[in-house]
C-alpha cells in the first residue's frame, strides 16, 4: 500500500550490467597462492641461511599515543644511544645482525636499559662465521621464527584455593556487616562518647 502524500516513487535499477561483472573480481586461486607464498619463504629463508629466517633482531618499544602505549612490539632498529650502552659499535652491529634506526631517539632510561640488556643477550648467543667458513656455517641449523621474541605476559592469573574457614563463612553476610559498619561509624562513636561523659560525671560526683 503506497505511502500518503507526495513521495517518490521507488525506481531502484538492481541489475548486474556489464560494467558490474567487469569491475567484480572473483579471487579462486587462493589455494594456489598459499602454496606459492610458502615455497617462496621457503627459498627466501635457504638463501639467508644460516642466517635466521627472521632477519635482523630488532628492538623491543612501546605503541604510539596514549591509547596503545601500554603495548609492546618489535621496531625498526636499535637507537645509537642503546648500542653505545650495550658497548656495540655501529659496524658491528651490522655485522652481528643487528637492525640500527639512526633516527630513533629514546625518550626514557628504561628502554635504553631494556634494550641495552636484549642485545647483551643477544650478543652472548649469536655465532658468527668468516666469509669462506663455509663448511662450519654448514653445520649450524638455521633458527627459525622471531628473534628473542616479546615474552607473553598471562592476562589472567589463576585463583587462590579457597580455605575451610572461609567456606564456613558467608560472603553477602560479611559483605552486609561491613557496610552496616560502615554506615554506623559516626553514631556508634556518638553514643560511646556519651557513656564515656556519663561516666566521667557520675565518677565526679561519687
């Protein structure tokens, strides 16, 4: 039943012309692609070797703007400021695998100091070969996944075990009790008040 007054007429042209079915694109191959993204890594990743698969350690820093700087993730490089603490110099780094950002500054001595330790660790772990050891590189297996990634911290924590006596008592009537405490502080300081002043007087007057 049309609408009172003087509406529009719905005149709506659903067609699939052909200027549809050219600019739809219809993506079938996704199975192939998979397969050829992972042989692709998989040449990529024995090209580098014994390099890591991974590249380069990277730092770890905080997200931008207040909204996600509670999180950490992997940066572009290591800052001058943290190598120089580490005791690393900037050729050295790029030799031990190290990704340096000339242009990151750091804002705070925790993250000079948490780097500074990460590429210590790192630097104990790292196993370097001269450029016609090749037999000794050989032997090495290839590390696979991120370098020294962000430990995961556990978002929840597990419950303590619940005690005897606290499973004798009732949580809502402890809950009730103390805000009845709560709430009768000032007249129950009042009344004891008054028997103290009664007291004081009868002892005087005795």
């Amino acid at each position: 039943m049309p609408l009172k007054g003087n509406n529009v007429v719905a005149n709506v042209h659903c067609k699939k012309t052909k200027t549809w079915a050219r600019l739809v694109k219809v993506h079938l191959n996704q199975a192939g692609k998979k397969a050829s993204r992972r042989i692709s890594r998989a040449k990529k990743s024995a090209a580098a070797a014994p390099r890591p698969s991974a590249g380069q350690i990277r730092p770890i820093i905080r997200c931008m703007t207040n909204k996600y700087n509670t999180k950490q993730r992997l940066g572009r490089g290591f800052s001058l400021q943290e190598l120089k603490s580490a005791g690393i110099s900037k050729k050295a780094a790029v030799l031990k695998g190290i990704s340096v950002d000339h242009r990151r500054v750091n804002k705070s001595a925790e993250s000079v100091a948490l780097n500074a330790a990460r590429l210590r660790e790192y630097s104990g772990k790292v196993v370097t070969f001269k450029a016609k050891a090749s037999k000794e590189a050989a032997v090495v297996a290839q590390l696979k996944g991120a370098i020294m990634p962000i430990p995961k911290v556990a978002a929840r924590t597990r419950s303590r075990v619940i005690t005897a006596d606290e499973k004798k008592g009732g949580v809502f009537r402890a809950m009730r009790i103390g805000r009845a405490d709560a709430r009768q502080v000032g007249k129950r300081q009042k009344i004891a008040d008054q028997k103290a002043a009664e007291a004081a007087l009868k002892a005087a007057k005795n």
